[in-house]
C-alpha cells in the first residue's frame, strides 16, 4: 500500500482526492450543518436503545424488590451484595 501511495499514480490520485474532497465540502457545507442537530437527536436515540440492551430496559432488573442506590437517590456508602444477597 505505501509502494502504491509513494507511486506517480499514487501522488495523482491523492490529489484527486483531495481536490475533489474539498470541493464536496465547500459545495455542500451548508446542508451538513443543518442536519448536525437532527444527527445529534437521533444519535442519542440509537444510543439510548442500545445502552438499554445491558440492563433489561426501564424500571426493571431488580430481583430482590429493593432499588439499588443509584435508583433511589440513596448514599454511596451502600454495602456492595452479591447475587445470593450476601454481604462482600
């Protein structure tokens, strides 16, 4: 790949590249802008679904009845349990 890159045709075609890059981008800047915020909106919606895959979705994960401290407002201090609601 670096054999090709460092060729005549490699320079040509980087400068192809390039040229033709910018342009793009100057000719069509305007409507990338004005779609970032409709990326940002819909980026956080994909990411808000698939962080939800790791913990079951809303409200639900809780097999012992009790909300864990983040849930509930509750101190950081909690004692951390594990699985069989033993102490560690």
């Amino acid at each position: 790949m670096r054999k090709f890159l460092l060729s005549p045709t490699g320079f040509v075609l980087t400068g192809f590249l390039v040229i033709g890059g910018y342009f793009l981008w100057a000719e069509h800047q305007v409507h990338v802008v004005t779609a970032l915020p409709w990326l940002l909106i819909g980026g956080c919606l994909v990411m808000h679904l698939f962080m939800h895959g790791s913990h079951g979705g809303h409200g639900g994960g809780h097999t012992d009845g009790r909300a864990n401290s983040r849930d509930s407002g509750g101190s950081d201090d909690a004692k951390a349990v594990d699985h069989e609601g033993e102490e560690r």
